[in-house]
C-alpha cells in the first residue's frame, strides 16, 4: 500500500505553516524580528505590559518556548521586561520604542506574506479557506 503524504492534513498544514513563516521571514529580519516573535508582538499591541503567563494563555506555545521568544525579543531591544507592581515573582513585558515602531510596517509584511500564500485566490475562496482553517483548529482543540 502506497501513501502519499500531499493527502496529510498534518502535513499539508507544516508546508503551509513554513511557508507563511519563510514569506514572512524576508520581510522580518529587515525589520528587525523573527516570525515566531510575530504573535507575542501582535498581543502586546493590542495590550502592553503582558505577564508571561497572560501571554502563555493567549499564546498555544509551550512555556520553554516563549521564555526564550521573550529574552530573544529582550536582547534585540524589542522588549522590556520590569518587575510586576503587585506580584513579586511576575515580570511584566513592555514594548520598546524599537517594538512599537515596527508595528505597521510589520503587519503590512504579514499581509505581503498572506498575499504571497494566496496568490491567485479569489477573495471569497480566500475567506472560505480561512473558515476552514479557523475550523481545523477549533477541532484539534477539543482533542
């Protein structure tokens, strides 16, 4: 028996994951982040300040992983991290100067690198793929 691993929705979604990450990479290093950082800036975009475990809540990633995002992200000066006010042994994580000033030309990069993904989609076939996808990963949450 033969299989063919182009019919794995586990596999089709890794490509479709490393491709958007290596579309959204070229556009990133110039700017000055890597596309794993892309979610933790999205998040304290819309709400600085973020403890590590409210970021581990809004995040699926494994906890080792965002330690270390979070003190790349620290390092290249996209983030600050200072003591919480009312918890001693939280750190709460702040933008940079550096940080929010890469936030549009860093979101008009996620949209070049979407529109790199789904070049030749009409729209509508576009937003259908979405629903799926969105849908796909409501189920494999409730696994």
């Amino acid at each position: 028996m033969s299989h063919n691993r182009m019919d794995s929705a586990a596999y089709l979604s890794a490509l479709l994951a490393k491709g958007f990450s290596k579309s959204l990479a070229s556009r990133a290093y110039s700017l000055g982040f890597l596309p794993g950082q892309f979610p933790v800036l999205l998040e304290l975009w819309n709400e600085d300040g973020l403890t590590q475990r409210e970021l581990l809540d809004r995040l699926e990633v494994e906890q080792a992983t965002l330690a270390n995002t979070l003190g790349r992200m620290e390092r290249d000066g996209l983030i600050e991290r200072r003591q919480h006010p009312r918890d001693r042994r939280a750190t709460c994580n702040f933008l940079t100067a550096k940080g929010k000033s890469i936030e549009g030309p860093a979101m008009d990069a996620a949209r070049e690198a979407d529109q790199d993904l789904f070049k030749g989609f009409r729209r509508f076939e576009k937003e259908l793929m979405l629903e799926y996808i969105r849908w796909a990963i409501a189920n494999a949450r409730s696994l």
